[in-house]
C-alpha cells in the first residue's frame, strides 16, 4: 500500500473495529501545534492527541533526551533494578507534588494502568473492598478502570460483568442533577455531596470503603471542573471515615488547567494521585504517588509490570519537566486562556449563534463550549432552540474541514478546547477564527 487512500484501505481491513476513528486517514508528522496527514491535510492540532502533547508535537528537548536515552538503556525492567532516569524523574517529581505528603512513586505505562493500580493499592492499603467514583467520571478500558467508568455506556456495552464492589455518586453538574443550567454551583455542591453521603449510609458503608476516586474536572464527562468546595468535601468525608482520597490527574494534570495539578484549586491533599498524558508529552508513561507509610503496607511482587517506568519514558518525562521550567510554559498557558475564553465568550454573545451556546466553561487550557441541543432532556425551552441534532460533531467536522484538529466530549454537545500549552498567540488565535467560523456555517 503507497497511496493514502490504499493505506486507509489496508487500515479499515486490518485494524479491530473496535477502535472508533475520527477521522479515515493516515498521521504522518507531528510539529509542535501542527499534524500532518499522508492525503497532504496540515492541521492545527487543539486535541493534543487527547491531551498528550503538551508541549507539541516532537519537542526538541524532549526527543532529544529519549533519542540519547535509546543508546545507553532501552528497556530497565523495575522489578530487577532501579534504572537511572526512573531515579531521575522521581526527583523531579517531588518538589512539584500538590502535597509535600506525596512521597512514594510508581511507574506503569497507560493511564488506565495506573487507575488500575491506584485502585488495587486501596484495597491492599485499608483492607476494604469497595471504590465509590463518580458519574460521569471516565478512568481507562481495562476491566479495573473500566468498572469506574461512568461516562458512556459504550465503554462497557457488552463486556459485563464488571469489577464487583463498585458504586456511583453524583458529580456536581447541572445534566447529571436534573436542574437547570443556571443552578448555583452551591446548591450542586451540597446536593453532590449529601448524595454521597447517602451512598455511604444506604450501599456502602464506610468501613467497607477502601476509597473515593474522582477526577478533579470531569474530562471524557465533559469537561466540567469540580468546585472546590465540592473536593473539600469530599476530603472532610474521607477523613471522618479512614477512607483514601484517589485523585485522577491524567487529563487535568501537567499544567493543562493552568496549575500544574488542578487540585491546587482547592488545595485538597489526595492519598492517591493518579498521572499520565502530558507526563511524558507522547511516550508511554503514567504514575500513581502516594505517601510512603501506606504504600510500605504493600507487599513486594503485588505491583509492577514488564514495562513500567520504561527508562526511554522517564528520560522524555525528565525533559519534559525541564522545558516547563525554562519556557515558562504556565505563563503562556495563563495569557493564552484569557484570550480562549475571551474569543468563546464573545462568540456567545454573537446575535445569530449565541443563543446555541449553553454554556462556556473551563480553566487554563482545558476548555469546553457546550451547544443546546433538541435531544436534552428536561424539555427546558433555553436548551432547546431549534439546532441542528449532534451539532458538536457537525462543528468539529467543519474545523477539520477548514484545518482545525478539534474533539467532541462526552453524551452531551460539548467540544473540548485541548490545545498545546506552549501554543503561540497566532496560532490560538488562528484557532479561534476557524471554531468561529465553523460555528456560523453550521447554525445558520
Ligand atoms: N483517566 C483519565 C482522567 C483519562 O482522561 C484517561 C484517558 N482519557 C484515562 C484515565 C485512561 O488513560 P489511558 O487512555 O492512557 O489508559
């Protein structure tokens, strides 16, 4: 196969079904905020293939260092020795930890994996079996993460039964409670909150929780950010109970909120706290920290994995955290996000296609445009002015049609604004323009 199409053709014939595609084409180069295709397309790339590449595609540094790394040591399995970058990225690690309590590192290679693995720490750590996550909550495919998976049912259509010991709570967002959109993020908070309470006094009481499992903004749910207020609380209903805090940084993690962790937010110290993604801009690498006196009540051999904390991972990790530093990349992601939220806000605003636009929502750079839509429930008139059906994709469509790279989100009609945190103000602004554009040609 040599042509783009033939190569397509050879990939819808060969690759499993099971793996939905956004687009029947073939990437051939990645440059810092631009993908390019073997059909010839260039795009501006706002997905970060899922919020990976932070610091765009092939970072200098950071391919640098995993080149350099591929002629001293390659693979450095962990259950046979420490390996040096390992060693090295650890020490990078701790000083930037939303806890200084957050001390004890291990490596896997997805972020599923490591879900996986915070949530057999849990168990073994109390002694408890049950994990309460949220709904709306997505955490990985494996049969773990998958279990904790709460945010379509297209992740786990057809592969029950699931891990037992599994229970749901609401996570504070207007779709999921039933109120209108403009119900105070007060009232959310305190109605999420007495519900998981009522779940710990009506399916799983405390002493049989090992943990709760949440992410900080929900991020395949929506990309709906927890209030603070709300990660307090569950923080102070974890500590009257003994019950471990798993926090999932993977999505929101690495500055993509405009701190390099998003609890930070709300200054809430997770037990657990599960990375990936932006960690190592592209390799294959995720991380669970936790505090050293509960995971010494592990025993040796229960964890590890033939490749995790792969050496090659950890040296791209390492530079990665380098070039934050030295490209202050967290001031870029400050300026940039005003000027996101800026250009989205305005664009509600807009007399023709405002009145499509329920909600605009977010912080740093991990940003979200809801759209009404005739399906929504509730038969709330504001939701429903008369839109296009599954206008998010037909939106995101458009963006690639004019060369904008750009990802829908969750059951409901949001597109998710994931661009490179070191992106260039032309280049967001470029971005701007196209989603703009794409927005008029498809409501009017
Ligand atoms: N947790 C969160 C919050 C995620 O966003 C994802 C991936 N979208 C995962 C876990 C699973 O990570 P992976 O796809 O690397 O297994």
């Amino acid at each position: 196969a040599t042509s783009s199409d033939d190569l397509v053709g050879f990939g819808q014939r060969h690759v499993t079904a099971g793996i939905g595609r956004l687009t029947e084409a073939v990437m051939s180069k990645g440059e810092g905020s631009y993908l390019s295709f073997e059909d010839g397309r260039r795009m501006l790339d706002f997905s970060c293939g899922i919020g990976v590449t932070n610091l765009g595609h092939c970072h200098p540094k950071v391919s640098k260092a995993a080149a350099e790394q591929c002629t001293s040591l390659v693979h450095g399995q962990c259950s046979i020795a420490f390996n040096l970058p390992y060693l090295r990225l650890i020490e990078k690690l701790l000083p930037i930890m939303p806890d200084r309590s957050l001390d004890s590192f291990y490596f896997w290679n997805s972020g599923s994996e490591a879900v996986e693995a915070s949530l057999k720490m849990a168990r073994s750590i109390t002694g408890r079996q049950n994990i309460i996550c949220m709904q709306g909550g997505y955490h990985g495919r494996t049969y773990g993460a998958m279990a904790v998976t709460k945010s379509k049912t297209v992740y786990s259509e057809g592969f029950f039964p699931l891990m037992p010991g599994v229970f749901s709570s609401p996570f504070p967002f207007w779709h999921q409670s039933g109120l209108p959109p403009n119900t105070s993020e007060e009232e959310l908070v305190r109605l999420s909150l007495y519900q998981l309470e009522l779940v710990l006094k009506q399916q799983s009481a405390p002493k049989d929780t090992a943990a709760i499992l949440i992410e900080p903004v929900l991020g395949e749910g929506g990309y709906v950010p927890a209030p603070p207020t709300f990660l307090q609380g569950i923080r102070k209903i974890c500590d009257e109970h003994g019950i471990l805090l798993i926090i999932d940084e993977v999505q929101s993690g690495f500055g993509r909120t405009g701190k390099l962790f998003n609890v930070e937010y709300s200054g809430v110290r997770p037990d657990i706290m599960t990375m990936a993604k932006g960690l190592a801009n592209g390799f294959p690498l995720s991380a669970v920290v936790s505090r050293k006196d509960l995971t010494d009540r592990l025993k040796p051999g229960s964890m590890g994995g033939t490749y995790a904390g792969n050496p090659v991972s950890c040296a791209a990790a390492v530079a990665v955290a380098e070039a934050f530093e030295e490209e202050k990349v967290l001031d870029n992601v400050s300026a940039r996000s005003h000027e996101l939220l800026t250009s989205l806000h305005s664009l509600r605003n807009d007399p023709v296609v405002g009145p499509s636009i329920v909600d605009v929502r977010g912080t740093g750079l991990m940003v979200a445009v809801e759209f009404a839509s005739p399906s929504y429930p509730l038969g709330d008139p504001a939701l429903n002015p008369s839109v296009p059906k599954g206008i998010a994709a037909r939106v995101a469509r458009r963006c690639m049609d004019k060369g904008l790279l750009i990802l829908t989100t969750s059951i409901y009609e949001v597109i998710r604004f994931i661009p490179p945190l070191n992106i260039t103000q032309p280049d967001l602004e470029k971005g701007c323009d196209i989603f703009a554009a794409a927005v008029k040609d498809v409501i009017r």
